[in-house]
C-alpha cells in the first residue's frame, strides 16, 4: 500500500475557515484511502493540542518528517496557493523526488502504474 502525504492550507482568517480547510483535508484524506492508498492527514494533529502544548515549530516538523517518508503527495485542491507551508511542503517533495499531486484520478492513475 502506498504512502500519501495530504498537504492543504489549514491556517485562515477565521475559525469557520479553518475548519472548512480542516473539512476539505479530511475529506480528501479519506478518499485517498478509499482508493487504497494510506494517507498522512495534517489536519488530524489538533488533537495533539488537547493533550499538551505544542509549538508550531514542532508541529512543522512532524508532518515533514512524515512527508519525507511519503510516496506520493496529494494538495488539497482549494487555497495551497496561499500556503506557505503547504507551498514549502511541495517545494520540500519536488526537492527529495517524491512525486506531486492536485487530483485524486493523478494519483489513482500514477498507483495503478506502480509496482
């Protein structure tokens, strides 16, 4: 099963569009698995906030640790383009040669040609 790093904004002007940036990651996350892929969903790291603190840095770190280990990253369609984190986040893919995606039949498509 391959590895699935889902990036997206996440951060927005106001609550109501953080969770919509939170919706959209999650809904994209669930169809990677539905298409037999095993995704890494940043926007499920909130629950390491009702546990302890945590600092952005930390957070920032976590998920490009699990980037790195990815065999393919998906954006989430809507506002990647601007977020720097998600743009560092392709840029960082691009940089070890882990392959980019912006749609679920790309990635679908680039799966079913893998070994």
């Amino acid at each position: 099963m391959k590895c699935v790093y889902v990036a997206g904004a996440y951060n927005g002007p106001n609550v109501l569009a953080v969770l919509d940036n939170m919706r959209r990651g999650m809904h994209l996350a669930y169809g990677v698995l539905k298409a037999g892929c095993a995704p890494f969903c940043p926007w499920f790291d909130f629950h390491f906030s009702l546990i302890g603190p945590m600092t952005m840095g930390e957070y920032k770190d976590y998920s490009m640790a699990w980037l790195e280990k990815a065999d393919a990253v998906l954006v989430v369609e809507h506002g990647w383009e601007k977020s720097l984190g998600t743009r560092a986040e392709i840029a960082r893919a691009h940089e070890i040669g882990i392959p980019v995606f912006f749609s679920i039949g790309e990635l679908r498509q680039w799966d079913s040609t893998e070994p």
